[in-house]
C-alpha cells in the first residue's frame, strides 16, 4: 500500500492525541467571530505522490504571500466543507471539481486569523493544466507528500507575535517556506498517519 493510500485509510481512524488544534497565541483565546473555512489538499496520482501548494499575492489582507492549499471560507452556499474546498480551488487554480476524487475531511485547524479551517482530501491527476487566479496567486507548484509528511522536515519554532510568544512549524523545500497554519495541517495528517501505521 503506498503513502496516500495510507493516508486516506488514515482518515477513518481515531484521532490522535496529539494533534494541533490552532495556532493560537499562548495566553490568547480566540472564541468569538470564528469564520468556517476549508482549503483542498490535492494529491497528485504519481507513483511518489505530490500535494498542490499555491503561493497567494503579496497584497491580499490575510496570510499575504504565503504558501496554502487552495482554499477558503464556507459561503452560505456551499453545502459542506468540501463543496467550499473545490470551488475554491477551482477559483484559485482553475482545478475543476469533476478532476478531484474526495478521499474525505481531516481534522479542522483554528488559525489566528480566526478561521477555522477543514481540510479536505482528494486525488487529482498529474500534470493538469492548472492556471492561478490572476489576483489572488502569484504561483503554485507541486511539493512530494512523503517530504511534507515526514516529521524530520517539520521543524517547530518559537518567536513572538503580538507581544506573545508562539510556536509555529515550518517545512522548507527547494527555496519554498511553508509554515503557519498549512504547515501545522501537514504536521497534523502526519501524526494522523504515524498513530495509524
């Protein structure tokens, strides 16, 4: 069985404990004004799977400049969490829904931003022929899922943030800095893999 079938089979298990639940400041409590929103993690059908990352613009108000999933807040049209995750990602790279298999949602991630966000699996072809919104992403590409979930290149690091002290995880590979919410989801599938295995 490979990794995302591993993976997927590692959805329907218990949680483990050791998850992380947001990336909340320490001492700060985030309860009020929580925006649902969910975000595609796109697994590619190669023998070593790859996940689809994207790179948002510089000056968008949330998260600028940072590496994401495609993804984004729940409208009150959208069904479910998936529903949200695929038209999403087909806004943001043009990945149309009928080109992904949903393998099922994973365990939501509160950010301090104050979204809190569900990711939604599925598998998608390689070497689609994707294209960024003009607008909203500057960039995607393509990271290998075994790298990403792989605890030696999750490293967690602690700086301060509005005056508090947090402690975030941080994935690099080939010049790409991922970290933050996308990177604790990834941390997060991996010990959801890990628990499971």
């Amino acid at each position: 069985m490979n990794l995302a079938e591993r993976l997927r089979r590692a959805l329907d298990a218990p949680a483990p404990e050791d998850l992380l639940a947001g990336d909340l400041i320490e001492g700060a409590s985030v309860t009020d004004g929580i925006v649902p929103a969910a975000v595609l993690v796109a697994i590619t059908r190669r023998a070593e799977p790859g996940v689809l990352l994207t790179v948002r613009r510089e000056h968008l108000r949330t998260h600028a400049g940072q590496v994401a999933f495609p993804g984004g807040r729940i409208d009150p049209e959208d069904q479910h969490a998936a529903a949200a995750a695929l038209r999403e990602a087909e806004e943001e790279i043009g990945l149309p829904a009928s080109a992904v298999t949903l393998w099922g949602s994973a365990d939501p991630y509160r950010t301090v931003t104050g979204y809190e966000v569900t990711p939604v699996l599925g598998a998608v072809d390689p070497d689609l022929p994707l294209s960024p919104h003009e607008a909203e992403v500057a960039d995607w590409f393509e990271a290998p899922l075994a790298f990403l979930l792989d605890p030696a290149n999750q490293r967690a690091i602690e700086a301060e943030f509005r005056g508090r002290m947090r402690t975030y995880y941080q994935i690099d590979w080939e010049g790409r800095r991922i970290w933050g919410a996308t990177a604790a989801m990834l941390v997060n599938l991996s010990r959801r893999l890990n628990a499971w295995s």
